[in-house]
C-alpha cells in the first residue's frame, strides 16, 4: 500500500558543517542499495552526479534519461525525480546550497535547467574526476583554520567546470539574437512567476516591451505562443503535485492560482488529453 503523502517530499542536505556543500563518491550494485532515492522527491540544494561506471536510470519531470559512464547530470531543487534503475553503478555526486553558490554560477544554473545528461570527452571527464577527487580530500580537512572557505570556493570550482560543459552546448549570451533574448528574459521570469501571473501581458509588462512583440519574439524563437509557455509550465507543476502528492485536484488548482476549480479542470483535460483525477490515479491506484 502506498504511503499517502500530501505534499512532495523534500530531502535536505546533509551538511553537519554547515559549509552548504556535501561531496561523496559510492558504488551500487543495484537500486536496492540505494531505495532512498527510489521514492520520487524534490532537493533542497542543487544536484550533480557524474557516472564513472555502470548504468542509472532516473526519472526527472517525467522524463527518464539512461545515464552511462563519463556523462554528468544537473538537478535543479525545483525537480521532482527518483532513481529508476541501478546496474553496478560507480557514482560521484556532489549537492550545493543556493546561498554558498557564486551568484554569476547560480544565474547560469537557472538558465540551463532542465537540464540533460551530458556526455563527457576523456579528457573533460578526467578534470572533473580529479577535482572530485580534491574536494573529497578538501572535505576530510575539517582542522583546516578555513574550512568553511575552503569547501565553499571548491565547490564553486566544481559547479563551475560543469556548467562550462552545458553552457558548450548552448549559445552564448553575445551571440543571441534580440528575440532569443527576450526569449530567454520571458523563461526566467516564467519560472518564478507561473502560479501567480496567467496573461502574457503581465510578462510583457515586467519586460517594459508590447505584448504583441513578446509574442512575436517568443513565436519566433521557439515556435509556440506566450500562452502556450505559460500553460505549459503551469500544468508541469500541476504534474508534479497531482501525481506524487495526496492533494486534491481542488487543493492544487488554489495553490495554482486557479480559483475556477472547473476552468482548471477543464484546461487540465485540454493540454494533457485526460483530466486531472485519471492522471492522479496512475500513481494512486
């Protein structure tokens, strides 16, 4: 019988120094060694894993990536996901606090997310590896009369040559057109805004641009609509909470931003093709 859970569960860090950044390394034969990560979940702190060996399976947003030696994966806290599959997996990972990340890092994380696996070159996954490896040391020297500095500014030398890695695989910000950047600003503003801002117009606005030449930027750049974006967030969260929490369909749509519990209901139906209480039952049942 499957636990109720009324809200999705959130793991903390566990970082009995208190220096925001928690680094290990472990080897699993199979997800039975590892089944506190079975359970679908979001972080509380920013998640990195490098695979070194074997194969893992995880679920992300209700997508599952196989992962295989020398690739990398970023989580984001936002992210609900679980581990799906071990096979003789060897596993370096690595969890950092939002407030101990550098502020030019953090503004980089949030753009790339989601975030992909990435596979790595030898020689990429031979730098990341060695400094994993340094960390792990750093993070053993607890004597150390700067500890705390020490482990926070390693752990930004390790996010950082992470992202370097996903940031080679998208444009730089010089070299984006004037609707990929607009673009770009709607997104970011899109994701801290979701539950409360609904009309294309409120995005416009904090934008200092038309909504017509929101549209027109956002329509060009990706293919979809200002409202499309919105809705299409908006019912990934809804995802989220309907089908690994006990909420009630009521319950989410207030928490939403959506007091018509019916229009809800009905724009749940119309995006994903069945309504809300079918796709809550799949995990339910």
């Amino acid at each position: 019988m499957r636990e109720k859970i009324k809200s999705i569960p959130v793991k903390t860090i566990d970082d009995t120094f208190n220096t925001g950044f928690v680094i290990g390394k472990m080897a699993f034969k199979d997800l039975n060694e590892f089944k506190a990560v079975a359970a679908a979940h979001r972080d509380d702190y920013h998640l990195f894993f490098l695979q070194e060996k074997g194969t893992t399976s995880i679920e992300i947003d209700f997508h599952t990536y196989t992962i295989k030696p020398s690739s990398i994966i970023y989580i984001h806290p936002n992210q609900v996901h679980r581990m799906l599959f071990i096979n003789h997996a060897t596993v370096s990972f690595w969890a950092v606090n939002t407030e101990i990340l550098n502020p030019e890092y953090l503004a980089l994380l949030e753009d790339i997310n989601p975030a992909r696996p990435v596979s790595l070159t030898k020689e990429v996954f031979s730098i990341i590896s060695e400094t994993v490896l340094l960390c792990l040391k750093l993070s053993e020297r607890k004597h150390e009369k700067l500890y705390q500095s020490v482990i926070k500014d390693s752990g930004n030398a390790l996010v950082a040559l992470v992202t370097s890695q996903y940031l080679a695989q998208t444009k730089s910000p010089e070299s984006l057109s004037r609707f990929e950047f607009i673009t770009k600003a709607f997104k970011l503003r899109l994701e801290t805004n979701f539950s409360t801002a609904k009309k294309p117009s409120e995005y416009a606005q904090k934008l200092n641009i038309s909504t017509a030449y929101l549209n027109e930027c956002v329509k060009m750049t990706t293919g979809y609509s200002v409202s499309h974006h919105i809705q299409q967030r908006v019912m990934l969260e809804a995802k989220r909470m309907l089908y690994h929490s006990d909420r009630s369909v009521k319950e989410i749509a207030t928490q939403l931003g959506y007091e018509d519990y019916a229009y809800f209901s009905r724009l749940f139906k119309k995006i994903t093709g069945v309504t809300a209480s079918a796709f809550q039952s799949k995990n339910h049942d």
